[in-house]
C-alpha cells in the first residue's frame, strides 16, 4: 500500500478543530484512493511537546512516504513549508488539495 504523508497548519488552530479537520481527509484519502495515510497529529507524541520534536518525528514520517498531500493554506504554515520543502528536495510525490478536493473517485491521485 503506499503510503501518503497528509500536511497541514496544525499550530495556532484549535487542535479539536484540527483532528476533524484531518480525520475528513485521512479518510476519504484513505477509503476512497487507498493510501496509507500519515497523519501528523498521530505522530506518538503529545500536544504539548515543543514543535521541534514534533517536526523531527514528521519529517522522519514523511521521508517514508511515497506522496505528500499538502492541505489548503498550506502555504501560510511555517512547518507545512518545511515539510513540502523536504519532500521536493528528497523526490516526493507533492498534490496539493486545492487541485483536488472535490476529490472524484475517478480521479488518479
């Protein structure tokens, strides 16, 4: 199964918020396209450690995945740019939701 690392603003948002926001796409990620999703908020650490150890455990998850799905406003997330930072530089597959959330199952991601 290939497994597709899911990026997303975490930081400053409730983190209730957060999860559902993330559960919705891990889901159909993973129900309807068949990924293997990781989702940085089930990283094992807790929420309230630094967000240095929080990146070092991402970008370890990320470096096993196949693809990275870069969540919308992406851009505006300092670890989110770090993460699609280190995907483009190691060849990591990079789709980004504002191409395809509508998601059609049709659709090749």
């Amino acid at each position: 199964m290939k497994k597709l690392y899911l990026s997303f603003p975490i930081s400053h948002f409730d983190i209730e918020e957060r999860r559902e926001f993330a559960e919705k796409r891990e889901n159909l990620l993973s129900e309807v396209y068949g990924y293997e999703v990781v989702n940085p908020l089930k990283n094992g650490l807790d929420t309230s450690a630094h967000w240095r150890e929080h990146m070092k455990t991402d970008v370890k998850n990320l470096l096993e995945c196949d693809k990275i799905f870069m969540c919308k406003d992406w851009q505006y997330s300092k670890g989110c740019v770090f993460e699609h930072e280190v995907a483009v530089t190691c060849g990591i597959s990079v789709l980004y939701e504002n191409n395809y959330w509508e998601f059609d199952p049709e659709l090749k991601l």
